[in-house]
C-alpha cells in the first residue's frame, strides 16, 4: 500500500465538557497539520459515533478546512479506524495525495442524562449492553480454566501503569490486582477498573503518499471488516473470529506474521477484550491470553509491549476518536515520540480495533494495520 | 471514471413508522441486487442522517450482506449521492469490482416527539432552521425581482404532477398555484406545499466496473464538496456558488456541458431550492430559474425535464435515501423503465444533492454526478 503517515495530533483525554466537539478537533487537528508540516489536505473522513449530523463540517469548516470532500463515518467503536481506512485506502489508491484521517466524541455531554436503549435495539432492551457482552466473553473463559480472575485484572495493572507514562491519558494509576478485583461490580466478573471510562476526545492522522521523510510511517496494511452472523454454537469468544481474520489479511498484505510486531494499540474496552484480542492477533493461543498478560511479556519492558498509551482503559474510549488516537500512539513509538513510555526499538506496530455488537442482527467490525518498518 | 451501474432499487417512500430500517433497507437492497443479477457486493456504503449507531451492519447483516467492509457515512441531506460518491471512487480507483450504496432514513419515527435544537446547533437555537434558510433566499429572489411568487409556486404545481406518474412517491397530486400560494404559512413566503415532506424510505445502488451489458449506466463523473464558509455579503443565494462550483467540475469532468443533459434530479426541497439549483447547474442565467420553470422547459414533455421522479417535493424526502434515490431515478429514466414519467430519448442525466447549514460555522456540501451518455 503507498500510504504514509505524515502527521498525529491529538486533545487530551479526559472528562472534559466544557470542551465543544470543535474546541477537541480544533487541537487535534492542528498538532496534526504541524506535525506533518502542512497546511491543508485534499479530503476528511470524520470517525464518530453519537456525533450530531453534520458535526464534519461544522468542525472543520472553523479551522478553515473547507470546499474539500468531508465525509462523516460511523462504525461503533471501529469508527476512528475506519476513517482511517478510508483514508488509506483513497492515497493508496491514488485518489488524493493527502487527506485527512479524524476521529472525535463527546462522551459526557452525551451521556449525561439518563441511558435509554432504542426500542428497535434488541441487545440495549434486554440488558445485553456492551459490558455484559464482554462479561460473557469472561465468564466463559473462566469455565474454560483459560484465564483467571487475577490475569484479567492484570490487564487493567498493567495499562493503567502504562498510562502513567502518558500526559494525555485520562487515569494513568499504580494500581494492584486486589484493587482492580474490589473495585465495583460491574457485569460480573468484571468490577469498574476492568471498564473503559466515559472520555470526550479527539484525534486525526494526515495521510499522504510517501514522501521519503525521516519522520514518516509508512502503512504497510490496513483492513477493515465487518463480522459473521453471530453463531451461539461457536467455541470462540465473542470477536476472537473476526479480529483473528481481519489480521491474517493484514498481516498477509504486509507481509509480516506476529513475531515481527514490535508494539500493539488494541481494543482493551474490557480487560477481556485484550486477552481475547491478543490471541487473535496471535500473540498466543487460544486461551494463552492471560499467560501472556501475566508473564508480563505484553508490559513496556517486555518483548511485544501492548497498549502502551494505557489503552481504552486508561488512556479512555471516546468511541469515534479511539482508532485514531491509537494510530497516534503507534506512530510516536516507531518515531522514538513515546518519551517515558517509549517501547525500545520499535518498528513495527500493529493497530486493532473492534466495534459494534454481538447477536444475529447486530453486528461487528474490526480493523487492523500495520504501520512502519 | 470507469465505474457504472448495474442495478438499483428502493422502498416505497411514504410515512411508513410501522417498517423498520431494516424492512426499508430489504426492500431496496434485494431490488438493487435482483436489477443488477448479482448475489453479492465487495463493501458498502450506508448513508444516513438519524440512524442510530450500527445502523449498517443491523441492516444489512440480516440480508446476508457479512465480511465486508460497511461504513455508515453522514454528510446532511447529501448523505447519501455522498454514499454513492465513496462507491464509485471506491470502483473507478481499483478498490472493488462491486459495491453497494445505499441510503436510510425514518425520519417519522426519529421526529415523532417535539424537535428541540441541540444546544451547540447556533442556528437551530437561533430559528435559522432549513425551513427559514430558504426563505431567506426567496425573500431575496423576490426582492431583486428574479421570481415571482407563482414561479415557485409552479415548481410544487410540477413536482406534485410528475410525482401522479411515479407510484413510490409519497404525494403526488394536481396542484394549482393557488392551491399552493394558499396552503399554510411555514417560512414565509414559503407555503406547506412548497416544503418537502417527512418522508421513510431507503434507497440502493450497485455500482461496479463496467461489463458492457445494455440495461448498465456509466458513471460519467461524480463530485463532492464541502461549502466554503459563508459570507453574508454575497449577491448570491445559499448554495448558488458551491453548487456551480461543483457541477462545473463534474461537467468538466464527464466532458459534457449542460445543453448535453436530457434529465436532472436536484435537490428541491423548498421550490426556491430548485430554482436556484437549475440556474446553479447553467440551465438558466442566475435570477432565471423562474421564468425556466413557468416556460414549461423543465417539465417532462420539455427539453431538460427537471424532476420527473417529483423530486424531494412530492416523492418525499427521507434525509440519507434521497441521494441514492435520485441516482435510481436517473437510471430508470436512461434506460427507458420510468413508465408514465418516462423522458423521451434520455441519454445523459445528472443528479445534484445539496446538505448542511448555512451560517460561518455550519457547513454545507453538495454532490454532483453525471450518469449514462
């Protein structure tokens, strides 16, 4: 793919209401222009989920990115990355030269009345909200004697001291497992701090052809998919299918296997999802997963550090902005940008992430790319 | 461009809360593949202005459309020409050989409570709703002398006619310019009927390479733009500039100019609107668009029907579906299968969608397509 990326930027992560969608992609998106060293772009695809209609343009248009192609997309939480797909997938394919990449929510002022599911949202009216989802996905691994209760709360240990590292993370904390473990119930058995938080946000990505610069990523892949019908008979978890798939093809059109990655951002909404998804990726089997977290190979210092950001949960999740924070974070690791969370040598990285729900008529989706080396 | 048209499909557009989206999108997806022969597509494009998040997998999983990339795009009323615009970049760069557009939108289930403007929505709070925007530019029109009141009129009078051949259309009727002066007071000088409807209804498209079969319809050209930010000195209407702007790059592009083009399904959703619009695409000199349709030129029987379908007007206006329903209209019409509303010898149409505010903050964005020839 004749990709690169040219330039990140990002707001903070945080609680922040005070905040307008604008003000969030006004910082963003700045920091990106300037990192890339450019002033404008050919093209916008705006990742966000419960953004109003027309909050592309109206964002944008007050950064004096206007007379473009600006596009919103939604895809749950992949929402980010698939702006980001789109992206790639016009430079690549020799549409534009350089285009934008931007992903924004606000959470808090969203969400700040009461929660009612949609009557046509059959998961939302019968409880089957997300982190119930995920509790499934653990529970079932627990009967499985694949993970354990302490490997999971792992997880949260390990990306919320990551996050420590990170200015702009929204609960960076030296936590123990027995404080992640009597946090409160949420939908058992996960408690609150195995629980993405509640984050207003935002993040853009330019994506350009390769120009040859030092500072440049090139994107070696980037697929995106959306799932099967959900089968109950299944013996996987929840996603592990998808996840799985999505990035034998990317791994494929990048012509790398998972020993060659040197760094990972991937969809820890749940410490669940990590584990599952790190098996999907293959960085172990299937059930490996929380050997893998435990042995502290997938912590900063080990041999394929992931989430160092601190992840969804602790970084935050504001759902559109997330697959493009995450394309952040892996190209300041490849460019050394990481300061005190930098994973030494990196490379290549890998970014995953997954949105959307689980039953027969919902349905899921996944992107993975391969960035740099 | 080397993209074409292999099939197209819709609902019936009515107010129909009793479907659900998905009914919706059934029925227009099934049409469009049935038209096209095929039993499958590579991605989909989903464009929506209201749909819940996860809108596109729901929908279109239960047809058996899984494991390919969806992506639900939003850009206003231009949402879904916007859908139909990735589609073909998508097809004519190499991306895909076939994909989906498709457009959404049940709308009397979204508004059936009392609509409150958003807090952050500055002309929403300010009564500048869309109602209001147009009449602004008919207030203008009237003021410089460029339209009289029975020349909008006349636009409904037309767009309910054609609509009596169209049996998807949600209102057609014969309509006097009375009947039309006199119906109730929205925006003055705008009246109920010259105010498109609240309209459910989907609407697809099958866009792929081109494989030469006699029913396909190039894609001659297809842009997109986001406005530029107003200014409210100009001596133009809203949209007059933009519009222009892209229609001419969309001419260029097709290598046609507007005397080439037989058919034309644009955006009326306020009479003024189609008056602007037709003199914006060069179908009259700007402050002719009046005397063009009391001339009887757009109508069908006329040299450049403008319409046939009854426009957003009479066949009704479901925000994310018009744009693809346009498209659909226009192929009908080039392949000689529009029935009672039938163009005589159509050979080149164009469809134009505009969306969006209007003020320095919002944004507008219009799509311009050049099909068949």
């Amino acid at each position: 793919m004749k990709a690169a990326i040219h330039g990140v930027g990002t707001s903070d992560f945080a609680k922040q209401p005070q905040l307008s969608a604008g003000d969030l992609v006004a910082t963003a998106v700045r920091e990106a222009l300037a990192d890339a060293g450019v002033g404008s772009v050919e093209a916008a695809y705006v990742g966000t989920c419960f953004g109003e209609p027309g909050i592309a343009p109206r964002t944008l248009h007050r950064l004096g990115i206007v007379e473009i192609p600006i596009v919103t997309v939604e895809n749950a939480c992949a929402s980010g990355t698939t702006a980001f797909h789109l992206a790639c997938g016009a430079v690549a394919s020799g549409q534009y030269e350089r285009v934008l990449a931007l992903g924004v929510e606000t959470m808090t002022s969203h969400f700040s009345g009461a929660i009612v599911p949609e009557l046509t949202d059959a998961e939302g009216a019968s409880g089957m909200a997300l982190p119930s989802l995920y509790a499934m996905s653990a529970s079932r691994y627990l009967a499985n004697g694949w993970v354990t209760l302490e490997q999971m709360a792992q997880v949260s240990v390990k990306n919320h001291a990551h996050a420590l590292g990170n200015p702009r993370a929204q609960y960076g904390g030296a936590l123990s497992v027995d404080e992640v473990l009597s946090s409160r119930p949420i939908a058992d058995p996960l408690t609150l701090l195995q629980c993405c938080p509640i984050t207003d946000g935002a993040a853009a990505v330019v994506v350009g052809r390769p120009r040859g610069g030092a500072r440049e990523v090139p994107v070696r892949s980037c697929q995106l998919s959306s799932g099967a019908l959900w089968d109950y008979r299944t013996d996987h978890a929840w996603g592990y299918e998808l996840i799985g798939s999505v990035a034998a093809r990317a791994y494929e059109a990048a012509g790398i296997g998972p020993a060659d990655i040197d760094v990972f951002e991937v969809h820890d909404a749940f410490t669940i999802g990590e584990i599952v998804t790190t098996e999907a990726l293959g960085l172990a089997e299937e059930g490996g997963g929380g050997e893998l977290v435990q042995s502290g190979r997938t912590a900063i210092g080990g041999e394929q550090p992931v989430n160092p950001s601190g992840g969804l949960l602790s970084r935050g999740h504001p759902l559109g902005a997330t697959g493009t924070a995450q394309v952040a974070e892996v190209v300041w690791q490849l460019r050394g940008e990481a300061d005190e969370r930098q994973v030494a040598g990196a490379r290549v990285g890998v970014v995953e992430t997954m949105g959307g729900g689980a039953s027969g008529v919902d349905g899921n989706a996944a992107v993975v790319a391969v960035l740099g080396g």
